[in-house]
C-alpha cells in the first residue's frame, strides 16, 4: 500500500534531485572548505572571554580586576556599570505580545539573575591564556533567595526583577462556553498533568563572532552564528543606538541552529562590537559547551493541568487546560506559550473551552523557540490528553481522532482523516498492532523481568487555531505590558515578509539573492531550483545568496519553519517579476506582442516553440543599454500554515530497567508541495530524532541553589545513531492555496508531533504491565519510568 | 577549553620516566589521556608537568605467562575488546573494555591509564576486580604486585605512588567450568554507568557452584564485592530463587549516589537487577540453561 | 488519571552531614580549640598561609578535592555564633576552581561520661558554579568524605 | 608530524591541543569543536590509521604521527567515495559534523569493511548530529561500503 501513496509526490522532482547528485553545498561541506564564523581569523585578532556569575540569585559587591594589569596578554575589560556608562540600552525584546518587559542588561548591573550571566567581558592576546585571565577576575556577591521553579516564582516572596509587582511574565487565556458545567455531568472524563521538561536546542556549532570596528567608516563588520543576520543587525542597532547602516552583519555556513541562535539578543556581539571599537582590533569569541548550556535560550519547561470531557459516544464536550511555563530571566522572545496555545486547540472539535497560560520568570537562563517553539508542547498535551480517552473509553486512538477533528467539511479536516486513513492504508498500523499483541501476550508467562514490552503510539498534527492575530497578541494587555510594548516597538520593526531578488546578468548566469539564511536546510540548492524552474536556466547557471546585510538590505530568516514558504515563495515571486519584465521589454525590442513570446532556455523565444530562441539575453541587455536585469519580491504570507501530520511510533520497554527502545517510526506528512524530497525527508529525520532526544534523555536539571546540573555534553545527553530509529516518511503533497509555492512549513513538524507520537507509545507499553501506570513529563529517563511502575497504587482514574 | 599551564616531558624509557615522576611529587603520568585531559580541560585537574609514557615501548601486549594471562599497561580498550584470549577467557573483561565510552575513545585510552584514573564509574576496575586481577608497579629499584583488592583505595586513589608506574596487569588463569559477564546499565550506550555488575561463577560436581564473584560499579569510591550474596550461593546448585536471593543480598551494606540520572533508591533497585542478570548470563555461557 | 509527579520536576542536592563523639577532655578544654581560630584552622587538609584577622575572622589557602582533582581555594572563615563551653557556630566561604563553596558548621558540647565532652556537629555545604556543574555525579560522596576528614582530624586533637 | 601527507612541524605550548594546532596554526578548519569534553567527535581525525578525537590529544603527543583530516580525503577535485556517497544520500545538512562523521566512517570501514546496520550505527556513535537523525548517515555509509565491495569485485574480474 505505501508504494501507492509514495506514487502522489510528483515525479519531476525525484528527478531534479537524482541529476544534482546531491545539493550544491554539498562538495564544500563534505571537503573540510566550508566557512563557519570560528573558522575566520583575522589579522592582529584579540580573544573575548566572558566572567559568569556562578550563583543564580545574589547581589554584585564588588569586581576586581587588578589581578589581570600585570598580565602581557591583557588588553581591556568591561563590566555592566561601563555598559551604563556607555549608555548601552536593555536587551532587546520583540514586542510580540502583552508581556512585561525586564530591566535587563547584556552585562548584569548590581545583581545576577541566573547562573552563568556574564558580569564582566574580558580581551586577551593569546587563545592559550584566555581562561587563565578569567579566572584571575574577582568578584564578591551576597547571595539572594533563589527561585527554581514555577511553585516558589508563584508565591513571588522573591521578585526577579524588582520593578515588577509579581513574578508572573504574562497571562493568556482563552475561553468558548462553560466548560465547567459540560464536564460535570459527562460520562467520561479524563485529568492529567503533563509536561516537557526544559530543553536544549544544542546545536553541534557553538556560537561565534567575530567583529572588527572600521574607524574611518565607523563600521562594524560582524560575523555571527545567527539565523537572521537582519535581527541581529535590529538587537545591535538598538542596543547600542547606533543607525543599522553602521552594522555589515555576515554568516556563510553555520552548525545549526534550531531556534538557539534565532530569536535571542545575546550579549557576545553587542560586547565584542565595543572592546573592537574602543581597541581598534578584530574581536572574536567563541562559546565553549558549558556557556552554551549556561546562557543559550532553552526550551519547552511547560506543565499543563488537563481536564477533557466526552459524551458517550466518544464525542468531545469541553476542555479545560491550565497551562504553566516556566520562562527562565525572560530575554528576547520568551513567549512560546503563545504557540502552544495555537496547537493545542487547532486540530479537534472543542465545543467548551476553559484554557489559562501563566508564564512565570525565575532563576534560570532564559528560555527561547527551540525546533517547534511551543508547538510541541501544544500538540503533546492535546495529543496525550486524546490518548488516556481513547483508552479510558476502549476507543482505538485512530478512530477516537478521527471522529473529532474540528469542522469536519473544510479542507483542512479532510486533509487530516486523509494523513490517518493513509497510516492505516499503508498496512504498517496493522502490523505494529499485531506485533505489539504478540509481544504482550508473553507478559507474565515469562521468568521475571525478561521479556520486553511492546508499546504503540500515534499522534497527529493539525493547524494552529489561527491565535497568531494582533487581536490576540494585544488581547489582555496590561497597562505595564501596553507601555513596555510601545516602548519596545520602535527598537524592533515587525518581521514583515520575506526578501527575495532575482537578477540576470549578460551570460544568462542567475543570482538569487534571499532574507532566508540556511544552516542545513539546503537554500543553496531548493532556492536555485525554484528560479532554474522559473526561468528555464539550468540548476548550475543559479547562485544563491544569503546572510550579508549589504547584499540583502532587508530580510526576516530562516526560523519557524518558513523559508521554504515565506523565503522560497519570494523567490518564485521576484523570478516571475523578472520573466514579464524581460517579456515585456523584449516585446517591445521585436516589435512583438507579448504573449507571443516566453523567456527560455537564456533566451526571448516563441511561445510555441520555445527551442527557437529569437534573442539571447545578452543581446536583449545590450539593447537595453545594461548589463544586468533584476526584479525584487517582498513575499508575506497571509496565514502561514504548518504541515499536518500523523506519526506512529512503537518502543519496546525493558520493564525491570525502566529502558526503551524505539524500533520502529513511520510519519504520514502533508508539507504541501515538495519543492525537493530528498530535504524534506532529511528534515524529518532530524525533526523526529530530536523529539526522541526530548522524550528519552534530554533535560536540563537545577539543583535548589539554581545549578545547573547537567552542564556538558556528558550529562546532557543528546541522542547517537545507537538512540535513534530508522524514520520511515509517507508524502502527501497536497498544494497548499496560501503559498505562492504551495509550500508549507514543515522544518520543525517532525519534532511537533514527535514528543507525543513516543511518550505515547512508552505510556501505552506502561499501561500493559500496570493499569494507570504513566509517565506524564518528557524526558521519560529509565528512572522516572520505574517510577511510574512503582507508584503505580497511587495513581487514580 | 584549555588546561592550565604545564611541562610536559615525553621520557625514552621507563627509567627515565620513573626518575622524573621522582623528582617531581606534582606530575601526573599522562597514557592515552582519554579521562586526564577531559578534567584537566575543564581544570578541575592542574598538574604542574606531564610525564607521557604513551610511546614506552613494550609496554602493549596481552601474553600467556604460566598461570595468568599479562596484559600491558598501555593496551588500549580496543586491542582488549578484540583479543581472542581475553574473549574466550576472560569475557567479562572483553565485554567491560567493548562498553567503555565510545570508538574513538576506546582507541586511545589504555587499560592502565583507566585504572590509575580509578573512576568509580568506569568499567574495567569491576571487571578487574571479580577477575581478582594483580597490579604490577615499578619504582626506581623495586617492583610491587598488588591484588585488586588493595589496588583501588578510593574514588580517583589508587596504590600507585608518585614515584611508581603501573606496567603489567595480570589475570590469573579461572579454573575449569569458570564462566563471566559484565552488564552495563547506562542511559546511553557510552555515558558512564548508572550501576554496573560483572560477576565471575565456577561450577563443580552436578554443577554445584564451587566460586562466585560479583563485582559491583558505580555505586560506591570503588568497585565493590558483593560479598554476602557470593557467601550465599556458593556450594549451592544455582536456580531461579537463589538467584533472586543473591541480587536481594548484592545491596546490602551498599550506598549508591543520587545524581541527575537515577536517585540512589533507583540504583539500589538496578543493582539487584544487573546482579541477576549477570549472573544468570555467566551461568547461561557455563552450561547452565533454562535459569 | 490523577498523577502523584512533582509539578516541576527538579534534582534537589542537600548537602547536610551531622553526627556526634565524645572526647575525654573536658567542655572548657574542647570550647578554646573549637574557637580558637589558629587551633581550629589546622583540621582543614593542606592548608597554607593562615591569615587571623581577630578572634572570630581568619582565612587562609587550602587545596580542595580528591586525590589529582583539586584546586588551592580562599577560604574566609567566620564564627556567627559562641556560647562559651556549649556552642558554636562556624561560616566557611571558599572561592577556587572557578567555584564557590559555602560550609555552615556547627558544635555542640555537652558533658559526656567521666568528665569527657560529647560534640554534636552538623555541616550544611552549598556549592556554586564548575563543581556543581560537572560533578553532580560525585559531590555528595566527595563532600561527605571531605567533611569526614576534618571531623577525624578534630577527634584526636581535642584528646588528651 | 605528516599531516594529509605533508609534512609539518611547529613550536607549541605543551598544553595546545591537537584540534587547536590544525585549525589555528595550520588552517586546517574543517576540524571542528563541538563539546570541549570529547562527547561530541566533531574533532575526530584519523591518527596512525585510528580514528581520535583531537580536542583530547596534546599536540605535542601527536609530534611524529601520521595524521589524516578531512582537508586529506578527496584528491584534488575527486571526492572521496565516501564523500560521494554522502553528498548522494543526503549524509549531511549543516555540515558542522560531517567532517568527523567522515573520519570515523573511513577508519570503520577499514576495520570492517562489510558492517551491518548495527556496526555502523555503533562505529559512529562517538559522532553526534542533530540533523540528520543518522538516517542518511547510516545509509551513506552502507552505501560506501557497497560501493567499494563493487570496486574490490571488478578489479578481481
């Protein structure tokens, strides 16, 4: 059956794919040639090292740099009252949403708030004695009481931030009918808590600048490992208060991202762009593991106290959700819960709704959009809350799903019973079904302990409910949040659409020139075969250009799952643009009336018979008194869409050990268009692994003094090829109208729906040895799944 | 990350090496460096020189000698996980060596440089430990041979004096109808051990169990014998029940950590899983089926 | 399904060591060591340079850790609280290997058999920055083992 | 030390590492660091014929080795086969890790050139990557080594 489905992804592509032999940044990558910001090395180049505060909560006393004078390697150094002095602003905020905005700054000013913060910079001579030297910094603190989780921030005996009345960053609520009064009287309801523990993006590439100030132009040329090379140009424009013309932000290759070097303003740039102007030398700096851990954005950390009613025929009557997020110090874009929202009531009919997110500030770095961003946290307490119904009311989890999908007639609804139908089509739902019945019937008849268990979970993934609206954003604004939101807008210009240009030049050679920034997802090559497409150019006839402000004036990035969309759509946009233009122009030059004519193989040629090129593009620039001919598009999308997806994912559970192993995922996707297959599934891939990752071994553990405990790769544990299944992709491939491409995002989906397709699948293996047995917080460690076996009594329906 | 300052010194011989490790009470003796440079770069290691003995010739061999098997200091993990005489003999300590962090690692760390770093976490001191293996040091004038139970005196402490070099580890020789396991639980497969078991069985007449070791990992400064539940099963023809038993008695008087991966109550429950087993596995390899 | 998990889970390391023995010499005798800056410093293990700022500050250098995984730290001392001959209260605050360690320990005396003093003591440890980071898996057994050492290097002296 | 067949010597402090010494004093940067603590093994280069990670070896100790990196496998423009058979199955995305996934897979088909999943997935679990799920990696690298099978079989024909 799956051959079947397979059929519908359009041929044409397979084929681009096949003859690329692979993408076009590839070679470089693969010979040890790529550029990635730690790789350049610049003349006379001066090392930045960063002091950080080792408590999470205290007072600064007093710094001491009198030990580093008499060090030859020693060049300059700076604190947060020099930051002050230099009038440096607060760390950028993206006026997103009705929050409070912190009195923060990117060198912490008379006391720290979290573990790792850097209280003082540094600027050496030598790499070799960088630590040495920050070592040799003292500083003296008064510890203050510590807030590590959502329970002490709650109580708000202990204020993070002074000028806030409580430790609450906002509220968001949504409520549809009297839920309350629906779940009552219903004959079936089912509560949980479920969460996602707080997570590390971890990509293999840690950050890095490299900043060299050009006194005579007053320019600051900076390399960065960013996913927006224009944001990072807003942070530092606004930060500093210097014009962004001033700023020529660059990134050529970059190790990944996922969200971690997207949506966060972090200090290193901002204070690598003042030691370069102040010593007039190139400065460069570059994360070790632990200050990654320490300071990049972290993710999930969200708990959801979930309540869903049926009636008897397995029909939803009312949800009610009481979302917590523990948001860290809160830095640029701490507002995922906001996303969660959106995918937890986007995909099934909810008649009643009583839903409440609090976000809370505490003692820990601050948390950002890593891969998903909120979304899965969405889909997993939705999709988990499905689950326990469908066993409490003997329903199969398919057909419990199926039933309430929201708006049944849209095309939307049909395109998800058809993501669940096609699982069941492909054969592989049935045959895990009698795998895992095979296996289970050994339970008990076997010595103690020796046979493992088999679970199977599912877990689909719909739209957001269309909650991304400034009606929404604004809805419940304080008067502290309206004045920060004001305050802040004119720092940071909204996103806007994407950037895309498309120029020819005399040989018929293309440039794409884009607002997307790839580090992985393959721009370099789906880019150039959209405009190769466009203008009938060959594949190797397109240069693709990203991450330079000077080249690209204006651009968004590559994060939300939108550069295929968003990015990609631009390009077909600004490729369209130039084709009429040149029709046209060339329609004039021939005397001919345009629709005669069609741009093709570098040349004017007749509609009809396109292998008859009338005028080559040279002769037609030449005409036209230029060299080059160019066309820019601004692509924004009215409402962007995610791919819908169904996964299915079985483990085996070694009950005495508390381990798992997953043996086998198969993901049934609808990304719209498939612009190239051979990306799209590597995106899966990953997006899947790394929601096995959060749901097996990632997490990010404080001790009660706000330590943080699993610091290196040692102890945060991402997952190896030993960790990981084999990930089988079934396309659907739909168009979707809302593109110009067709294209929708679908980057992050593998990861969106990932989290509840596995902890679903661990529970329902869980559920076979002992009723109401559950793991209910990702990552479900070996220890927590003994756990649940052994608390299994006191647990309730 | 870089370590702090240090001198280093690269001796041609091991006199040489022995004479420099004398004069200099802060120096370290640095093998394949897998577990010395990992803390020196985080510094929470910061000798003041390094005396490299990586490249000591004679120093890397696995040999039959009489009654034991030697195995040089500087024999890497790898060379251990694919010697066939330790394979076939000594099973338990192939399989410890197999599980040690991953290939990169097992190709440069060596036998020696892992039992002089001594980490309660690392898996060859219990595989050593149950196979009741021997030390050999040398100093400037005189060789010591010290049993594994004296050998490994706390966490990171080992027997070795500042003035001493570890060169040979021997194995002796198990008696007829000897079979071993080790069992590594981990979160995954190359982290350092949650709780670790190797367990060595002899088996006599109507395979009444004539020996058994079973030595405990990560659990305590150093590798530990359960030494109630070896008392308990032996003379005793083994099955299921007695079995249990023995894993009930492997955590009695024992006081595993608590940390980010599995609280000490977690671990008191793993190892009398890894106990059984283990123990069921060595039995499985004597012969014994159906346990 | 109600679940009995913790709302937010977190590992929550408490580092608290306590424990009592008795010693022949009488309370009096066992008080002036205990408070006795230059006395009491010496039960720490490698200690340089001792600094004594007045009778309840001193400070001093000590190598911190286990066998080759330990660093030369600051430590501050200072006695928050003396009740002469029954109680004493001792804050250490130590700064090194890019870390800081902060002891609250505390002795009480009381008249034990035949003229001797029985000490109850109690050692609150919390540890800050690279050692909490990296040595989650060891910094229980390690601190209990160091606390041990000063507590067997105090019994001798306070014997006659 | 001989360095992608060339020789190379140079004056260090005794406590530069490996991975510092060729991609600060040599620009060999297709080396990369990943992790500082040796989990990572985007550092990985081939040592005397065995793969290392060289954020865990002192330059001085690789004084006299022969090294190979990632800047050694293609000879001039033609890509090594298991490069070739990476960029054809989609081994990489970012690329970050790549380098040392290569080295590891070359070191690991030497050893064993007939691996089965399970070889390979163990071979490379020192190599981390976040984005590729190893999916592809594990299929580049089958597909190496059926691609040098081939080879080995029309040279014998």
């Amino acid at each position: 059956m799956s051959v079947v489905v397979e059929q519908e992804v359009s041929v044409a592509q397979e084929e681009k794919v096949s003859e690329l032999k692979g993408r076009l940044e590839d070679p470089r990558l693969l010979t040890g040639k790529g550029r990635y910001v730690d790789d350049l090395k610049m003349e006379d180049q001066a090392y930045m090292g960063i002091v950080r505060s080792p408590f999470a909560h205290a007072r600064i006393k007093r710094i001491d740099l009198s030990k580093l004078q008499s060090s030859p390697d020693f060049i300059a150094a700076l604190t947060g009252e020099d930051l002050l002095r230099e009038g440096v602003a607060t760390v950028t905020e993206l006026p997103m949403l009705a929050h409070k905005f912190a009195n923060r700054h990117q060198l912490a000013v008379s006391k720290v708030r979290f573990a790792g913060e850097p209280v003082a910079a540094i600027l050496v001579r030598r790499k070799n004695s960088l630590e040495d030297l920050v070592e040799q910094v003292e500083v003296d603190y008064e510890t203050l009481p510590v807030v590590t989780s959502i329970e002490e921030s709650k109580k708000g005996g202990t204020l993070i931030y002074e000028d806030w009345n409580d430790n609450i960053f906002y509220t968001l609520s949504r409520k549809r009918g009297d839920a309350e009064s629906a779940i009552a009287p219903a004959p079936h309801v089912i509560r949980a808590r479920e969460g996602i523990r707080r997570q590390e993006a971890a990509p293999m590439e840690p950050r890095s600048v490299l900043v060299t100030y050009k006194r005579e132009e007053g320019l600051y040329e900076v390399y960065a490992t960013v996913q927006s090379v224009h944001f990072l140009r807003q942070y530092l424009s606004s930060e500093l208060k210097i014009p962004e013309a001033k700023f020529h932000v660059k990134v050529m290759d970059m190790g990944g991202g996922f969200g971690s070097k997207g949506g966060n303003s972090y200090p290193e740039p901002v204070l690598a762009c003042l030691f370069s102007k102040r010593t007039g030398l190139p400065v460069k700096w570059t994360a070790t593991r632990t200050e990654e851990f320490l300071e990049a954005a972290a993710g999930r950390d969200e708990y959801c106290d979930i309540t869903l009613a049926c009636d008897k025929n397995g029909m939803i009557v009312a949800l009610k959700a009481r979302i917590e997020c523990d948001v860290g110090v809160s830095g640029t874009s701490a507002f995922m819960a906001f996303a969660t929202v959106g995918f937890m009531l986007g995909t099934y009919e909810i008649p009643k709704l009583d839903l409440k997110a609090q976000c809370y500030v505490t003692n820990k770095m601050t948390v950002g959009p890593i891969r998903g961003a909120g979304r899965p946290e969405g889909v997993y307490f939705i999709e988990r809350a499905m689950d326990i119904m469908a066993k409490k009311i003997g329903l199969d989890p398919i057909e419990f799903r199926r039933r309430n999908i929201a708006d049944p007639q849209s095309p939307e609804s049909e395109g998800y019973r058809d993501l669940l139908d096609t699982l069941v089509k492909s054969g592989h739902y049935e045959e895990i079904q009698r795998w895992r019945d095979d296996l289970s019937s050994d339970i008990g008849k076997e010595k103690d302990g020796r046979a493992l268990v088999a679970g199977v979970g599912i877990s689909l993934l719909g739209g957001d409910a269309g909650i991304f609206s400034i009606r929404s954003m604004l809805a419940g604004m304080s008067l502290r949040g309206l004045v920060g939101f004001i305050r802040m807008l004119p720092r940071f210009r909204s996103f806007g659409g994407e950037y895309g240009r498309v120029t020819m030049n005399k040989s018929g050679e293309v440039y794409v020139y884009t607002g997307s920034s790839p580090h992985g997802q393959g721009h370099e090559t789906a880019f150039a075969q959209l405009a190769s497409e466009e203008l009938g150019v060959p594949i190797d006839k397109v240069k693709v250009v990203w991450g330079d402000t000077e080249q690209i004036p204006h651009g968004v990035g590559t994060f939300g799952s939108r550069s295929g969309a968003a990015g990609g759509s631009s390009v077909v946009d600004a490729s369209r643009r130039l084709k009429s233009d040149l029709i046209k122009k060339a329609s004039k030059i021939l005397g001919r009336d345009r629709g005669s004519l069609d741009f093709r193989n570098g040349g004017i040629v007749e509609a009809k018979h396109p292998e008859n090129v009338l005028v080559e593009i040279g002769d037609i620039l030449d005409r036209l008194g230029t060299t080059e001919i160019s066309a820019i598009s601004i692509y924004s999308q009215r409402s962007p869409r995610d791919a819908s997806a169904a996964h299915l994912c079985a483990v085996t559970l070694d009950p005495e050990l508390g381990t798992i192993k997953i043996v086998k995922y198969v993901v049934v996707e609808d990304c719209g268009r498939i612009i190239n297959k051979t990306i799209v599934d590597g995106q899966l891939h990953g997006g899947v692994v790394h929601a096995v990752g959060g749901s097996l071994f990632e997490k990010l553990a404080y001790d009660d003094q706000g330590n943080l405990l699993t610091a290196t790769m040692m102890d945060y544990n991402i997952p190896t090829a030993q960790d990981s299944p084999d990930v089988e992709i079934l396309h659907r491939g739909t168009p979707f109208a809302g593109a110009l491409n067709g294209v929708k995002g679908m980057g992050e989906t593998g990861t969106m729906a990932g989290y509840a397709a596995v902890m679903n699948a661990i529970n329902d293996a869980l559920s076979q040895i002992q009723p109401g047995a559950q793991v209910n917080v990702a990552p479900a460690t070996p220890d927590s799944i003994f756990a649940a076996l052994a608390n299994h009594t006191s647990q309730s329906t | 990350m870089i370590p702090k300052k240090f001198d280093y010194y690269a001796p041609s011989s091991l006199n040489e090496a022995i004479q420099l490790l004398t004069e200099n009470e802060e120096a370290k003796v640095l093998a394949g460096g897998q577990s010395l440079l990992g803390l020196m770069k985080l510094r929470l290691a910061a000798p003041t020189a390094l005396v490299d003995i990586s490249k000591l010739p004679g120093l890397s061999y696995v040999r039959e000698d009489g009654d034991h098997l030697a195995i040089g200091a500087l024999t890497t993990h790898d060379t251990i996980e694919h010697s066939p005489a330790i394979k076939e003999k000594f099973t338990v300590l192939n399989e410890a060596a197999s599980k040690i962090g991953d290939q990169q690692t097992r190709n440069l760390g060596t036998i020696g440089g892992s039992v002089c770093h001594a980490d309660p976490a690392a898996d060859l001191p219990t595989a050593l430990r149950v196979l009741e293996a021997e030390f050999v040091m040398k100093a400037k004038k005189n060789e010591r041979v010290m049993p594994a139970s004296d050998f490994f005196v706390d966490f990171f402490t080992t027997a070795v004096g500042h003035d001493e070099v570890l060169t040979e580890i021997r194995l002796p020789y198990l008696p007829p109808k000897s079979a071993s396991a080790y069992l590594k639980h981990s979160l995954r497969e190359h982290d350092f051990a949650i709780v670790a078991a190797g367990t060595v069985t002899t088996l006599g007449d109507g395979d009444v169990c004539r020996e058994v070791r079973i030595g405990l990992g990560a659990i305590g400064p150093t590798p530990l014998r359960a030494t109630t539940a070896e008392q308990y099963l032996k003379g005793k023809v083994l099955d299921d029940a007695k079995i249990a038993d023995a894993a009930v008695k492997a955590v009695e008087g024992v006081s595993p950590p608590s940390d980010v991966h599995g609280s000490k109550q977690y671990r008191l429950e793993m190892i009398k899983v890894l106990t059984k087993r283990s123990l069921r596995l060595a039995l499985s390899r004597a012969g014994i089926s159906g346990i | 399904m109600q679940t009995t998990l913790p709302k937010a889970p977190r590992e929550v390391e408490i580092l608290h060591y306590d424990g009592s023995f008795e010693v022949n010499s009488p309370k009096d005798v066992v008080y002036d060591f205990i408070a006795d800056p230059a006395k009491v410093s010496t039960i720490l293990p490698d200690v340089q340079d001792v600094k004594i700022t007045d009778h309840d500050d001193f400070s001093m250098k000590a190598k911190m850790g286990i066998s080759f995984v330990k660093g030369l730290m600051d430590v501050k001392c200072t006695f928050t609280e003396k009740t002469p001959f029954t109680f004493l209260k001792l804050k250490a605050n130590a700064n090194g290997l890019s870390s800081v360690v902060e002891l609250e320990a505390s002795f009480t005396l009381k008249d034990g058999e035949v003229g001797g003093t029985v000490v109850r003591w109690a050692a609150d440890v919390k540890i800050a920055g690279l050692l909490a980071r990296v040595g989650s898996r060891l910094i229980d057994s390690a601190t209990q083992k160091y606390v041990t050492e000063m507590i067997n290097s105090l019994k001798p002296k306070l014997t006659q | 030390m001989r360095i992608n067949h060339k020789e190379y010597s140079g004056e260090v402090e005794p406590r530069t590492l490996l991975v510092y010494f060729l991609r600060d004093e040599l620009n060999l940067t297709g080396t990369h660091v990943g992790c500082d603590t040796g989990h990572c093994g985007a550092c990985t280069v081939v040592l005397d014929g065995k793969a290392v990670k060289s954020c865990m070896v002192l330059a001085v100790q690789a004084s006299g080795a022969e090294i190979l990196t990632v800047e050694g496998l293609a000879d001039d423009d033609r890509l090594h086969p298991i490069q070739e058979a990476f960029r054809e199955n989609h081994g990489l995305q970012c690329g970050f890790c790549t380098p040392g996934l290569l080295m590891s897979s070359l070191a690991l088909l030497r050893e064993n050139p007939h691996p089965t999943e399970a070889d390979i997935r163990r071979g490379i679990e020192g190599n981390l990557c976040r984005c590729t799920g190893y999916v592809n990696v594990v299929k580049s690298i089958r597909a190496a080594a059926e691609a040098a099978a081939k080879r080995r079989m029309e040279v014998e024909r």
